[in-house]
C-alpha cells in the first residue's frame, strides 16, 4: 500500500513559493513608490486633500497580472489539489471501512 499524504509538493517547496512571491511583490511595488509622480487636489471650501498617483498603463497591468492574478491562480491550482486528495483519500478510508464490517 502506498504512503497515504504523500505528496510532490513538499512543505520546503510551498515555503519557498510563498517566499518568491512575496519577493516578487516587493519588487514590483518599489518602483511604485519611488518614481510615481502623485498629485493633490483640494476638494470643496474645506481643507479636504484628495491624492492620487500618476500611473503608467502598461506597467500597472503588468503590475496587477503578477502580484495578484498569479499568486491567485497558484492558490486555486493548490487549493484543487488539496480538494482531490482529501476525496481520494475520503474514497478509500469509506471502503476500508466497508472492507472491515463486512469481514468481521
């Protein structure tokens, strides 16, 4: 019989996914920080501030696609992973448990 939990994705490996994307999302929102030209408006009579940046379209799709839509899409693939292997393993403990009370 096989190793019930075993599996490709070791803990050290989720460990250092994890680690590379948040590196990854450092990177990436440096830049912002540093060269973003950021622009101010009084809003009414009052001394209401309104801030917003100056952005470079491609660069904040590029920006959005990696610190978001593909640590998102890791997420879903483990999840997926994870949802199958508790039913495989839910399949087989089920039979067990058939296999032992009609034996004994």
């Amino acid at each position: 019989m096989s190793k019930m939990g075993g599996s490709i994705l070791k803990v050290n490996v989720a460990v250092a996914i994890v680690t590379y994307i948040w590196i990854h999302n450092v990177a990436f929102d440096i830049p912002i920080f540093i060269w973003t030209n950021v622009h101010t408006h009084i809003i009414g009579p009052s001394t209401i501030r309104l801030c917003y940046p100056e952005w470079d379209g491609i660069y904040l799709i590029v920006a959005r696609i990696t610190n978001f839509y593909v640590p998102l899409t890791i997420m879903w693939i483990s999840n997926i992973g994870i949802i199958y292997k508790l039913k495989r393993i839910m399949s087989r403990v089920i039979l067990l448990y058939i296999y032992i009370s009609f034996k004994s």
